[in-house]
C-alpha cells in the first residue's frame, strides 16, 4: 500500500490535478506484474513519509559593554605608574590600539572620508573594521563627564590630554556628527554592486525554474500515471485521492516489493513507462532548469533584498536631513545610480515569486508553507532517481538476456550430448548394432557397384575375371569413407566414418604362425564371408 500526502477535492481546484484523468489509465497500463510484487495483504512497514522542516537559527552579533571601572563615578583609571589615565577597559584599549594600526589614518583623514561619504579616503574594508571601534553611549557618557570635570584646568590644551592615545582617539571619533549611521551608508555603499549583482542571477535561477517546472509537457503525464497506479495499488484499502503533494514522490523509490527486496515501486513505474509511454522516458529533460532553482534559498534571498532597501532608505533619510544641494555630491550620485538597481532587483524578485507562487500552486502546493529551494529539491530528487531506476532496469534486461542465452547453449549442448548418447546406448543396446547395419550397407552398396545399378538389378553382372588385385579393398575403403558411386540411389544414407580397414594382404609363403596370429573378430569374420559371397555371385 502506497502511503502519500493526499490532497483534497477542494484543494484540486486550479492544480495540475484537475486537468489529469487517471481512470482511463488503469485500461492501458499492465498492473499485474506489479500485483504480483506489491502485495496489500499484509500492513505496510516503514513507508511513511514524513517531512522535516529545518530552520536556520540567525546569530545577530553586537557589541558587549565594556567592564564598568569602580574607581570612580567617572571610572577613571591609571596606567604607566600614574603618569596616564583611561577610561577604558584593557581588552577595548587592545582592540582600538590594533585597529588604528590597521587604519593608518590620522583623525583628521578619518573625519574627512565620513563628512563626504568619500570610499577613496576610507575603502569599504577600513570602514568595515572602523564600525566595531564607534563610541558607545556609555563611553560617550564617560568622555563627556570627563571633559567636563577637567574643562577648567589651565595647564591642559584639551581635556582629554592626560588619557591615553587610545581614549583620546575614542574622545575625537565622538566628535564626528552620527558617526555610526554614516559608517554604515558608507559600507552599503561599498557593498551595493556586488550585492546586487550576487542576487539578480539569483533571483532569475528560481523564475527559470518555475516556468520550466509550470510549462512541462511530459511530467505533469508521469504525475498522472503515478495517480492512476497509486490509486490502483492503495484499491479498496483506501479511497482514491484526486491528488498528491510532491513530497509523496520520495515514497516511490523507498516502498520496496515485499517479494523481491531489490524491486521498489519506482522500478516498476519506469517499466510500464517504458512499455506503454516510452516517449516519457526523457521527461526530466524539461525540468534541468530545476537543479538551479534547487540551490536558491529564497528565505535568504528575501531577507537580504529587504536589508537592501532598508539601507537604501538609510541613505535617502540622510540625503533629506540636509537637502539634496547641502549633501555631499557622492552620496547624491550613488543615491541615483543605486534605485535604477534596486528597481531592477525589486522587479526581479517580485517576479521569482509570482512564477514560483504559480508553479507550487499548479502542483498542490501552498506557496507560503513550501520554499522554492524545497519544492525544486523534491522534483530534482524524483528524476534523478527515475533515471537510476531505468539504467538498473536496462541493466537487469540485459543480464537476463545474458543468462537466458547461456541457458539456451546449454539446452543446445546438453541436447546434442544427449542424442550422441542415444545412439550409443543403441548401438550398446539389444538392437542391430550399428556394424551390423553398416555391413549390410556395404553389401547392398558393393553389389550395386558391381552390377552398375542403383536398383539392385537389370545391370550385368561382374565377373570375377574382371576384379583387379586391390579393387576389393580399395571398394571397401572408399566405401568407408562414405563414397558413393555416381549412379547410386540419392535415398542412400552417407555412412559415418569410421577407422579405416586395412587391406588384407594375401600371404603367398602358407608360413602362419598360429601363436602370434589373433583370431578374426565376428565382424571381420562376417565380412570376410560378406566378400567371398559377393565374388561367388560375380561368378
């Protein structure tokens, strides 16, 4: 039984599904193999599908308050014997003495670069690690209440004289008029046009794949055929859906047959396929767009399009603080340049999630619950392993091939043993042995070449004066040998080789030596009786 995420009827209306009439299908398609392999009788075990949605937890980072001093209210404390002061804990001391190294920029150039958003004074990657260093409010609080205690005293050209270089940095940084909220448009402008340009392409992978996925023509077919069999093999154990969520395609290659473990339902499907639709096989060559939309997280793509506009808004905010013509001119120019893009990036992503919304919703999916990356990972998925089932299936095909033709030499060579071996045991048997068939042969052949005739009469008989010396054994030889004389009846028989028989010489010297001689076989004493027959009848 096939356990799958159903769909409603009310939730057909507008999906791929209302359009597909899996009834008509069950007329064409052979389940009988499949019958056979997927039993119901017994409940199902370990088919069901569940679906895990993961979250990505966001870390946002910020910064710590520095250790509070309990010196003084104030928090002053003292360094190199007393002659030095501080107001800042030694870990922030480190931290803003090892980035003004980085810097290598006075106060003054620093001050410059900020007032007029000037990326060639401070590049992105100075004003990315000037961000951490900002006063804080509570060091602003300290350098304040400082200042103002030491403001009266003569002997000091500023009041921050007696801290150390590092305070004295903070104090001067402190200076700089939403110091913060400038480093921060300085940095998104520095970052804008690889931003945009990392996203678009993004963006456009999802539109591609939803249309790819929305316009296929064979797929939505395979979706048909796995609702006609799902319904089929679910039969009177379950009501027949009028639809599925994609997620019931992982189902497909898990369900194993119960009869043969290494058969799964998707290997049965690819096989009807093949048989009834082969045209359907290559489906997945409509859905390739999909493996690109699969690697697209539009959750993140989202996010950062928003920070974008939010730190575009920044930016117009800080335009309008001062008005356009009291704004310094490199904010002014990247401000117009910047919507132009943003525009495009809007555009581009609102229509990633128009197509994508259509797509989900024309295959039973709600846009809002799915992701694209997702919904993409489950088709890829599905074809992927439709194809591996294929190649396995061809594989399987072949190696039977394989065996059936092995089986069938075997039959083969087993058969021609077998019929060697009839004749042996026949030969070996109560019957006419097969020299005896063959001598009656060769006295049938041998008085037909004599007489000329291939009827056995109406020639003249030959006469003993006309046999030459040897012409009986080379007869006899030749017919050995399966010689047949041209005037001999086709109806013959050709006789099987056999060793030849040597010519028996005649022993004119009468000298026989009794106790060397062996006994002549019946065979040859039958054939010896056979020839002088055959010459008395000459005569």
């Amino acid at each position: 039984m096939l356990n799958w995420s159903a769909l409603n009827p009310n939730q057909v209306k507008g999906t791929i599904f209302n359009e597909l009439d899996d009834e008509k299908l069950v007329d064409v398609l052979d389940l009988s193999s499949l019958e056979e392999l997927f039993c119901v009788d017994g409940p199902p075990s370990g088919n069901k599908i569940t679906e895990k949605q993961s979250k990505e937890d966001l870390v946002s980072g910020g910064q710590s308050s520095p250790p509070s001093s309990a010196s003084s209210s104030i928090g002053v404390g003292v360094l190199n014997g007393g002659n030095t002061k501080t107001l800042l804990g030694t870990k922030r001391l480190q931290n803003i003495a090892i980035i003004r190294r980085k810097l290598g920029k006075s106060i003054m150039e620093i001050m410059s670069g900020v007032h007029r958003f000037d990326l060639s004074v401070l590049s992105p990657d100075q004003v990315e690690i000037l961000l951490p260093i900002v006063p804080t409010q509570d060091e602003c609080t300290k350098l304040k209440e400082y200042a103002s205690s030491n403001q009266n005293s003569s002997n000091l050209n500023n009041p921050w004289e007696l801290l150390t270089a590092e305070d004295q940095f903070l104090a001067q940084l402190m200076g700089i008029e939403r110091l913060s909220q400038k480093l921060l448009i300085m940095k998104f402008m520095g970052d804008f046009n690889d931003s945009v340009r990392l996203l678009i392409p993004q963006i456009q992978k999802v539109t591609a794949a939803a249309k790819s996925v929305h316009n296929s023509k064979k797929f939505p077919k395979i979706i048909e055929i796995i609702l006609a069999i799902g319904n089929a093999m679910n039969g009177q154990r379950r009501a027949p859906v009028y639809g599925f969520r994609l997620s019931s395609l992982d189902a497909l290659s898990i369900l194993k047959s119960p009869k043969d473990r290494n058969v799964t339902l998707l290997h049965c499907i690819v096989e009807l396929i093949a048989d009834k639709f082969p045209h359907l096989l290559d489906f997945s060559g409509e859905l390739k767009l999909a493996e690109n939309g699969a690697t697209v997280n539009m959750e993140t793509i989202g996010a950062d399009v928003k920070d974008i506009e939010t730190k575009f808004g920044q930016a117009l905010a800080e335009q309008k603080r001062k008005g356009k013509e009291e704004t310094p001119q490199l904010l002014n120019t990247f401000l117009e340049s910047a919507e132009v893009n943003i525009q495009s990036l809007q555009s581009n992503y609102k229509l990633a999630q128009e197509a994508f919304g259509e797509c989900a919703e024309y295959f039973g999916e709600v846009p809002g619950r799915i992701q694209p990356d997702v919904f993409f990972t489950r088709i890829v998925s599905f074809y992927k392993h439709f194809e591996q089932a294929r190649t396995e299936n061809e594989a399987k095909r072949k190696a039977e091939q394989r065996q059936l033709e092995t089986q069938q030499k075997r039959r083969s060579a087993q058969t021609t043993r077998r019929s060697g071996g009839t004749s042996s045991a026949t030969r070996s048997g109560g019957g006419p042995s097969s020299q005896d068939r063959l001598l009656d042969e060769l006295n049938a052949k041998f008085i037909q070449s004599l007489n000329g005739s291939s009827g056995g009469g109406g020639g003249k008989a030959l006469k003993s004066s006309k046999l030459n010396d040897g012409d009986f054994e080379r007869i006899m030889v030749e017919l050995h040998e399966g010689f047949v004389a041209p005037n001999a009846s086709s109806s013959i028989t050709t006789l099987t080789p056999v060793p030849p028989i040597a010519p028996r010489r005649r022993n004119n010297t009468g000298n026989n030596n009794n106790n060397n001689h062996k006994s002549p076989s019946p065979n040859r004493e039958r054939l010896n009786s056979s020839r002088e027959q055959i010459i008395d009848k000459g005569k």
